[in-house]
C-alpha cells in the first residue's frame, strides 16, 4: 500500500473540542492542557477561536487562553476567525497563522456564521488578504463537504467550486470537514480523486468527525490519495453547536497509534500526548470517546 511517509497531524481539541462542550473548562487549565499538547511534539495546534461569545461560550476566553500559553519553538499556534473582528482580535493575540471556515451548504452556513454563501465570500476575501498583508498565513475549512445535516448529500461541484474560490483568495490549504461523520470510504475516495484533479494533495487535509466510527477508515482511503496532514483532537473530543449530531474528531492518539503502527513518522511522543488527553479527560465527568484512553496502555 502506496501512503505518504510523513504525516502532518493538527490538533484542533482546544478549538473544535470544547466548543461543544456545556462544562468551561477554566482558562488556567486550557492554558495547561496547550502546554502539555506542545510538550508532545506536535507542530500545529488550534488553540482557540475569536467568534462571538454567545455562540460559543466555551470559548469566551479566547484572547486569555492566547496570551497566556506558553509557545514553544517550532509550534504554530493558530486560531479559527470569521470576520475582520475576529482576524483584528487573532492579529492582538499573535497567533502565528488563521484559519477561516464556511460551508458548502447554505442551510449549515446559515446556522454557522448567520450568512449566506455569497455573503461570506467577501468577508473571507477581506480577512485573508489582511492576515497576508500581516504576514499571517490562512488556512481554510469547507464544512459539509460529505454530508450536511439539514441538506442531506452535497454536490462535489459545489465543494469544487469554494475551493478554487478560496485559494484565488490566497489560502494555503483547505481542510475538508467531514462535519457529521457521515462519509464512508468509497465516497472519500470518490471526492478525494474528484479534487486532486486540479489541486496537488499538499493542499489538501481531512477535518474528520468519528460520529459513525468511520474517520480512522476514512483516513486511510486518504492516506491512499497522498493526502498527508489530518486534523485531529486531543481524547476525541469535538463536534459543531450548528450540526446536530455531530461528535467529536477522529482521537489524535487513535489516529497517531495507527500512524505509528504503519510505519509512518509525525515527530509526536505518543506517551505525551496521552498524557495529554489523561489531562483533559480528568476535567470532564466523563469517559472522552478516544479508544487509546479506554485502553489505557500502549499496545493494551
Ligand atoms: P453576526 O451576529 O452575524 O455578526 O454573527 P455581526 O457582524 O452582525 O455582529 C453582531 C455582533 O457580534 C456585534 O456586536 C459585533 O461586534 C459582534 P454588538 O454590536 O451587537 O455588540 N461580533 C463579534 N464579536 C466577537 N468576535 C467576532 C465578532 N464578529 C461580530 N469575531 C458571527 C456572525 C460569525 C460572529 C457569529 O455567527 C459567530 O460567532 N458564530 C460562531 C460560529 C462558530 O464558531 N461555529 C463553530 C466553528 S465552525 C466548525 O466547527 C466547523 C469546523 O470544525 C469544520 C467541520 O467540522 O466541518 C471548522
Ligand atoms: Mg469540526
């Protein structure tokens, strides 16, 4: 089997993994928990998210959380922005790069970020350029891309059609969100081929929810079209307030132990981030969905 040999693993827990959450985890230990997921070798952790606060209370403490971690060499620290309010805001916490999101669907974008699709272009416009024009790179998300839970299936034309909307604008990667975990193999494989035709797989990543327990196959048949960087979170934690339904991303450990397992390198001290994920699970009262933590012991 013919798959990348260094894989580029996001971790997005601080971000998608608490959004949803209705406990608050306190600044202070989302602070320790940053730190403690920098200490474990990643190279790229979205932190937080500057929306507005009474969508996403979770998140309230964005620029606390921001200014307070630790950074440590060689890390990029990034933070999810809709709008020029939120770039200005990631722009005062120094964050090393910004990621901006929409949907493919309009019901879902709706929801989301309370615009249209045509509406969110300009902003998305306007956001970008600025973060180049302050030496920030963008990361984009599509949402919706393999399902949307108001819609039901979503045409690749239409994912086709924002991709090469949002890299005229100047993203350098756009990370396809499988935002209800709804995406089976076959279909992976269908819109991955369907993509790679007019973009290079570098540009490319997976942003895959383990709703149906179908991320860890999903991103094999990824893995299999060289795609190489994968967003994951921290204990499996995560899901969209705007989907209904939606759970948590594919667990960083989980997906990291298989990485490992196959041979592949991504510089992440699998102990460490485990530690990690023991951390965040010790704040919830609750099991987090991660197959690693249940296990308990590498190889268990
Ligand atoms: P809006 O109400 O349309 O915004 O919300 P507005 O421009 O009309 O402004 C209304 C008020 O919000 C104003 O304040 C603004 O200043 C303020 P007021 O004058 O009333 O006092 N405001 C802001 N405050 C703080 N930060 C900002 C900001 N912008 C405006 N950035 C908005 C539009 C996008 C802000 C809102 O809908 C929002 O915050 N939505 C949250 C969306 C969100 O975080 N969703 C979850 C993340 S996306 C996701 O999870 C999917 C992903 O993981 C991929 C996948 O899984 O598929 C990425
Ligand atoms: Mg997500």
């Amino acid at each position: 089997m013919k798959i990348p040999h260094f894989i580029h693993v996001k971790e997005v827990g601080p971000r998608d993994g608490l959004q949803n959450e209705k406990q608050f985890i306190s600044t202070d230990k989302k602070i320790e928990w940053i730190n403690l997921l920098s200490s474990s070798g990643l190279s790229y952790i979205e932190v937080t998210s500057f929306v507005h606060q009474k969508w996403i209370p979770a998140l309230a403490d964005a620029m606390e959380v921001a200014k307070g971690i630790k950074r440590k060499e060689g890390v990029t620290y990034a933070a999810l922005v809709p709008n020029r309010i939120g770039l200005e805001r990631a722009l005062e916490a120094d964050m090393d790069e910004v990621s901006i999101f929409m949907s493919a669907t309009e019901t879902h974008n709706l929801k989301n970020i309370n615009k249209s699709i045509d509406e969110t272009f300009p902003i998305l416009d306007e956001v970008i350029k600025d973060a180049i024009a302050s030496g920030k790179k963008v990361r984009g998300y599509v949402s919706t891309v393999f399902g949307c839970p108001y819609e039901g299936a979503v045409p690749i034309e239409r994912v086709k059609r924002i991709a090469d909307r949002l890299f005229s604008m100047g993203i350098y990667e756009l990370s396809l969100g499988d935002t209800i975990g709804i995406a089976n193999p076959v279909q992976m494989n269908q819109v991955l081929m369907e993509l790679l035709k007019s973009l290079p797989p570098t540009s490319i990543a997976l942003h895959l929810h383990d709703t149906r327990g179908m991320s860890l196959a999903n991103t094999l048949v990824g893995l299999s079209n060289g795609i190489s960087t994968f967003d994951s979170s921290c204990g499996g934690l995560g899901g969209c307030p705007y989907a209904k339904g939606a759970s948590g991303n594919i667990a960083s450990e989980d997906f990291i132990y298989m990485l490992d397992a196959m041979g592949c390198e991504t510089e992440i001290d699998f102990e460490k981030l485990l530690r990690a994920s023991r951390y965040i699970q010790s704040l919830f009262s609750k099991s987090l969905p991660s197959h690693q933590l249940g296990l308990n012991v590498k190889g268990g």
